[in-house]
C-alpha cells in the first residue's frame, strides 16, 4: 500500500516550520497586555539625618510605607490586569536640598519612569525632571514656582500648596458680601507665609476685594509670653476697617482677639475677624485654638472675643486610622524596616498627613499611566503623563475627593472653624473651635480644565454677636462719604431765618411802637400861645376895601378862601397871618367850640404834617384849645391861583403860564403816587402861588 504524500512548496515549509512564533506575535498584536512591562518609581525621600545633625525630623520615617501600600494594591489593581506593574527605588535625602538633586540625577541613570517626591525641596528637582521629560508627582513640597507649568510643565503634586487656601478665603468673604478688609499676616525670616500672603492679596484683588489696610508682625507671638504686637496693629487700623483679614499661625490670633476684645471693638458685632492657618485642624483638641501655644487654659477674655471669628484651616483626615495602621504594617516590612517603638506596648507610630499625599501620588501616577497606554502614548513622556493627570478627581487617603487643576495642584480641601461647644476628654462641656462649613469646588462652563470656582457649605449656623452678621463697612462710609449730612446747614439755615424773622418781627413791632409814639406825641399841635397874630386881624376880618384903596398890600397878600362867599370881581378878603417861630404862617379859624382828637385824625393830621412837595402847601400843625382853634399852614405870598387868574390888573405872560401849568402837573402828579394824600378833587382855591426863584 502506497501512502499519499501532499508536496508543500518551500515556502509554505517554512511557514510551517515558525508557525508557532506567527501564533505567538499575532497574540501580542492583539493583546497588549499579554506582556508586561516594570515601570519603576523613583522615591525620593528624607528617613535618615546625617551625621551630627539632631535637628531634622526624618518624615519619612512616619510616612514611607504609604507607597509600599499603593504599590502593592496598584499591582493588585487594574495595571496588573494589563500586564504591567510598578516597583520603586528608595533614594535618600537627608532632607538636604543638594542631595536631593544628585539623587534626582541618579536616579535618572537607572531608568526610573516617574519620580515620586521630592520632600522639603522641590523647585531645582521639578527643572531636572522637565529637563529630562519625566514625570515628578510630589507629595510634601508646597513651594508656588512648580505651579508654573511653562517652566515645570511635567511636574504636579497631591499636597495643595498653601497658596490655594486664597481661592477659599475670597469664596468666604465674597458669601458674606465682606468686600473690604485689612490684612494682618506674620512677615518672619523663614518667610513661610510671605508667598502664600502674597497669593492671598492678588486673589483679593481678582475679585474685587478691597485692603483697606496692609500690617505685619515679625516675630512669631506667644501669648501670655511677651508683649502683643497687635494693640498696635490695631490701633493703626481699627478707624479704617471693619472686618480683618490674618495670616498665621493659630496661636497668634489669640492675640489679635483678645486686642480687639480689651478695645471693646467687639462687643457690639461692629468688627469680625477671618483667620488663615494653612496646618491641618486638629479635631481632637479643637480647645487649643482658643489659647496660646504655651497656655494651659483658655482665659474668658479670649472665649468671649472668639465669637467673632471664622476660621479657614485645611480639612482634617476623614477615617485615617485604617490607613494609618496599613501604613505602620508596611513600614515595618522591606525595604525600610522602621521598627515600631510603641509595638511592645500595642501601639503605633502617629502618621501625619503626608503618608495620605504620598500614597495619592502613586495613585495619580497609575492611573496616567493607563490612561496614555490606552490612548497608545508614549508611557515615558512626562509631558503626556502630567496632561492625564490635570483635571483629575480622586478620593484621597484623606476620606474626601480632590481636584487637579489646570496647574497640576491638587485643590486645597479647606474647612470652616467657629466657636461652639463639645465635650472633652473629661465629658465636660468645653469651648473650642469647630468645624461648620467646607468649600465645594465647581468647574467653569468655560473649559473643563479651568480652576474651579468655589462655593462655601455651611452645614451649621453662625452665632453673630447681636443676631446680625458684621458689615463691611458702616453705613456712611469709614469718613461719611456715603451720607451727605446737612444738619449743620439746616441747622444754621433754621437759626438765620428764626432771627431774620425775629428781625422782621422786631422791625415791624418798634415802627408800630414808633408810630404809636408819634401819634400820641401830637407832634402837630401847636399851642396858640406861640403864635403872634396881627393887631389888624379883626380888622381884616370886618373892612372891605379894594385894591385901590390899598396900593401897598400885595396881590399875594389876598386871597378869595379865606371868604368864599364874596364876589371876588368886586373884593378881596387879607387871608390871616401870624408868627411861629420866627417865620410868617397862614393861620386858618376853624369855627368850632371843641375839638375831638380820634385816632383816625391823628393818623390824619399825622400824614398831612409828613406830607413835603415843592407844589404843595406845607401843613405845620393846629390848635385844638377853644377857643382858638385854627390851622397853620405855608403862607404863599401871591394869594391863589384863583386870585391870580380873575384879577385883571395881573397880566400873564405866556412863561409864568406855562411855569404854573408845570406846578399843577407835578402837583397833581404827586397827588396820585403818594399815599399820604387824598384823592378828593381839587379847586382851584386851593392852589396857591409862592414866588419862583429869578
């Protein structure tokens, strides 16, 4: 039997024959995660002091076993499905910055991917890493600069720099309507706070708070210990603020309480202060905030003062016990080895905040990492890495979740402090300062990578002094500008018209007690005795005789008025005359027995007596006693006009007729402007003619 064999041309036996590596490459070109690949983290840290050196306090050796933890579970995790997987290298500091750097160096000899550090330093290591285009991802360092993604664009951070407390404390002030402050801050030599005051300031001015007023203090205050610096602060800024704004730490705002409180600023809910303290709240003594460092009770001066007080400090760790004891477990395994003191007695190593930051940064590292290799990114570049991580939410160690902003800073979780009641260690009722509101975090409609606006939550209610929430400034303004007061003015206007009125009123009642004083003066009466009449008035009075007979007695010495009755064609009547005074008067009888003077005649007697006008006759007073009563009055010399127009033996030329017709007219004239005359119509008998002057 023959068996039947199948030929294969050459080429298809040496397909055959590398059909098993065609398998295997199709896999892995299917299946990227079907290989692995170590991607080592370079842990830079400070566990050990040099030689000589007591003073540093070694963090590492409280937080290092954070990284072994996030390591271990990130294996565990999601980059371990893939194939891969992380491992790290320890690399010591000494907590010196020339150290750090030679190790960032090295570091970068053996490969590392990322860099998980540095500690105290950061800003010379954050430029050799983008210098070498990996990523950095600190977790201690809170220097501003890295924050500046130009020079340091591969470089971000889980522990917020204490710059991003500014965003939360204008979020504060700006949901109270406090938009005018002064600002208090501790300008010391270590100038811990000279960056974060100076962040504080330009955020302010962002959103349109105004600083009245810029103060510090340069040595750190211990209250009760020296002398307190703020009665002075205070007393250059007190008249010009109302709200004060200060930035220290929280020992040092006893004193600026407990000044505003001796002042006695406080106890009318006038004044407010907001303080800013970028350590961690300690919830477990929330009394010591009340007092100064070095104190051992809270004085009731500063217990009282504190109700007007909020405080913003970073938010306390949410269920960090459990982490805590993880971290102790692997700080005592490889590759460090801390042994734990307190372990004979059942305790453990007090792990601060960092241990959370640190193991965040592994975290935040892991999952960029996955997001580039999804994406087919290079995994090595820092600049790729750094992108996947802005922008980012995670749920930190710290119990609570955390945003990477466009700067690649975690943004700061920040807690409001107020003065209330708990109970302390003793189960006594205590006064200390509590938690009563957070900070949420909103991203910008206007890129999902922009800094988030934040809102204040508060989650219990304010105890203002009064019932009423403080001012930011008093309603006229610091100067008054706002209330334009015109008491003065109305004030002086009022009194100006009581007295012009007064004036009025006192003009008015002494021309009254004048006029009064006048009239009753009878200043026209005349007594008769002092009147020199003419021997020949009897005379005159019963002999008719023309002029012809008498050629020396003149046409002015005649006058028809004194005998109305007579035919003036045929007689003239001599109008009597007589001496008062020394000057030459007509006297006019009055046939009367008596006389009664009445107020409407005194009035009147009055007004003819004021009465003075170049064509009319002056009246110069009467005589009431009978039986001479009679009324004296200018003696014109060339009798009346009546006279002068009916004695043909005048001859008028046309000038004396026009210069009398000019006489009645101001006359007449005057007649009508005056008040003192009457307006009964005239005759012309009671014109009279004086001699015009040549």
């Amino acid at each position: 039997m023959s068996t039947t064999r199948i030929a294969f041309p050459p080429s298809s036996q040496y397909l055959l024959r590398y059909s098993g590596l065609l398998f295997l490459l199709l896999c892995v070109y299917q299946c990227p995660g079907c290989y692995g690949e170590v991607f080592t983290l370079g842990y830079l840290t400070g566990s050990q002091r040099r030689p000589g050196n007591l003073d540093y306090q070694r963090p590492g050796i409280t937080i290092s076993g954070a990284i072994s933890l996030a390591v271990e579970q990130i294996n565990a995790g999601k980059l371990g499905d893939l194939g891969h997987s992380l491992e790290f290298v320890v690399a010591e500091t000494y907590g010196d910055e020339v150290a750090s750097i030679r190790q960032t160096a090295a570091l970068w000899t053996q490969q590392v991917a990322a860099y998980i550090g540095p500690q105290e330093t950061c800003v010379h290591e954050g430029r050799m890493a983008a210098a070498f285009n990996l990523p950095m991802i600190s977790y201690y360092c809170t220097h501003r600069d890295p924050s500046n993604k130009l020079d340091f664009p591969t470089f971000a951070r889980t522990r917020p720099p204490d710059t991003q407390i500014s965003k939360s404390v204008v979020a504060l002030l700006l949901a109270f309507n406090w938009t005018q402050v002064s600002f208090l801050y501790l300008d010391d030599t270590s100038s811990q706070y000279q960056p974060v005051a100076e962040t504080i300031l330009a955020t302010l001015s962002g959103a349109g708070v105004v600083v009245r007023d810029i103060r510090t203090w340069s040595t750190i205050y211990h209250h009760g210990f020296m002398a307190n610096p703020f009665d002075k602060l205070v007393d250059e800024t007190h008249a010009n603020t109302r709200i004060y704004l200060i930035l220290g730490h929280y020992y040092e705002h006893v004193g600026l309480m407990v000044s505003l409180q001796q002042r006695g600023l406080l106890s009318r809910g006038d004044y407010f202060v907001v303080g800013i303290d970028i350590e961690q709240y300690d919830p477990v003594k929330p009394e010591k905030y009340l007092r100064g460092l070095l104190m051992e009770k809270v004085e009731p001066l500063a217990a009282q003062a504190f109700q007007s007080y909020l405080g913003i400090v970073p938010t306390a760790p949410v269920s960090f016990a459990t982490f805590a004891n993880e971290v102790n477990k692997y700080m005592e395994r490889p590759p460090f080895n801390f042994p734990n003191p307190l372990g004979l007695f059942g305790g453990a190593k007090q792990i601060s905040a960092e241990a959370a930051y640190l193991y965040d940064a592994v975290h935040l590292y892991a999952n960029a990492l996955m997001s580039v290799l999804k994406s087919g990114g290079r995994p090595r570049n820092g600049s790729l890495i750094v992108s996947a991580i802005k922008g980012s939410r995670y749920l930190s160690a710290m119990g609570y979740h955390v945003y990477i902003d466009e700067n690649g800073d975690a943004a700061g979780n920040y807690t409001v402090l107020a003065r209330g009641t708990f109970r302390n260690s003793r189960n006594q009722t205590a006064l200390g300062l509590l938690p009563v509101g957070t900070f949420s975090h909103k991203t910008s409609n206007r890129t999902s990578e922009a800094l988030p606006e934040q809102d204040l939550n508060l989650y219990r209610s304010i105890d203002w002094v009064g019932g009423l929430r403080p001012a930011a400034a008093p309603r006229c303004g610091f100067g008054g500008e706002k209330c334009v007061n015109y008491t003065g003015e109305i004030s002086a206007g009022i009194a100006g018209g009581a007295l012009l009125l007064l004036g009025v009123v006192s003009l008015v009642l002494y021309r009254n007690w004048r006029y009064e004083q006048e009239l009753d003066s009878l200043l026209w009466k005349i007594d008769f005795r002092e009147v020199q009449v003419h021997d020949n008035e009897r005379e005159q009075q019963t002999q008719k005789a023309t002029r012809s007979t008498h050629p020396l007695i003149r046409t002015s010495q005649v006058s028809l008025s004194s005998n109305p009755d007579a035919d003036f064609r045929y007689t003239t009547i001599f109008t009597p005359i007589g001496l008062y005074k020394g000057q030459l008067y007509s006297i006019k009888k009055v046939r009367k027995k008596s006389v009664d003077i009445t107020r409407e005649m005194k009035k009147e007697l009055k007004l003819l007596r004021d009465a003075r006008h170049d064509n009319i006759c002056a009246f110069i007073g009467a005589c009431t006693e009978p039986p001479n009563i009679c009324i004296i009055s200018e003696y014109c010399t060339r009798g009346s006009l009546k006279d002068i127009l009916e004695n043909e033996d005048v001859k008028l030329d046309n000038m004396f007729i026009a210069s009398m017709v000019a006489d009645i007219i101001r006359h007449s004239d005057f007649r009508r402007a005056s008040s003192t005359c009457t307006s009964r119509p005239f005759a012309s008998t009671g014109r009279c003619a004086r001699p015009t002057a040549s």
